[in-house]
C-alpha cells in the first residue's frame, strides 16, 4: 500500500459524525460543560439557527447528544447534554486524529 493510501484509509477510519467542523466544537464544548443551551451552541459555531439545528440533530441521531426541549418563561429553550457514548467517541476521535497527523 502507498503512503498516499494508508494516509486516505486512516482519514477514512475518522469518525465521520465528528469529523465535521461544527460538530466537533459543539462536542468539544459539551466535553467541558456537560450541558450548554442552543443560544451559547449558536455562538460558539457561528452557525445559522437552521444548521445549528442540522448539526445537533445528526449528533443526536448518532446518540452522541441528548436534547432535552423545555420552555423558558413562555419561549422554548433547548438544552444539549453530551452522552456517554458521545463522550467514548470524541475520545477515540482524538486518538484517531493524533495517529492520523502522526503526534
């Protein structure tokens, strides 16, 4: 196999749920505070409303975040929780991106 080719299958073998720039600051985030709301995910990304809500759902769908939906004062409030399965595989990410950029 050429370096060219063992350097595409380890890009390959990368979390492709995480290996989205958006997902992985809202991932990254989550790992730190355990939760933040929609509004704090909205600026961290600079994302839109709508991609923001694109990106959590693919999290979510991947079992990697919990949205819990609640409503503060009479406006809704969305509130997003890194899952332990969330938390495995930002960890394996990392390993996974260290051994792909050889660190």
């Amino acid at each position: 196999m050429s370096i060219k080719a063992a350097s595409i299958a380890k890009y390959n073998e990368l979390d492709r749920v995480l290996n989205v720039a958006a997902r992985l600051v809202i991932v990254s985030a989550l790992i730190k505070l355990k939760q933040a709301d929609f509004n704090y995910l909205l600026e961290i990304t600079k994302a839109t409303k709508g991609n923001l809500s694109h990106q959590l759902k693919k999290l979510n769908e991947a079992g990697y975040v919990e949205i819990i939906k609640t409503t503060k004062g009479n406006y809704p409030h969305t509130i997003c929780k890194l899952t332990s399965k969330g938390k495995k595989a930002f960890e394996k990410y990392v390993t996974d991106i260290k051994k792909y950029l050889h660190l």
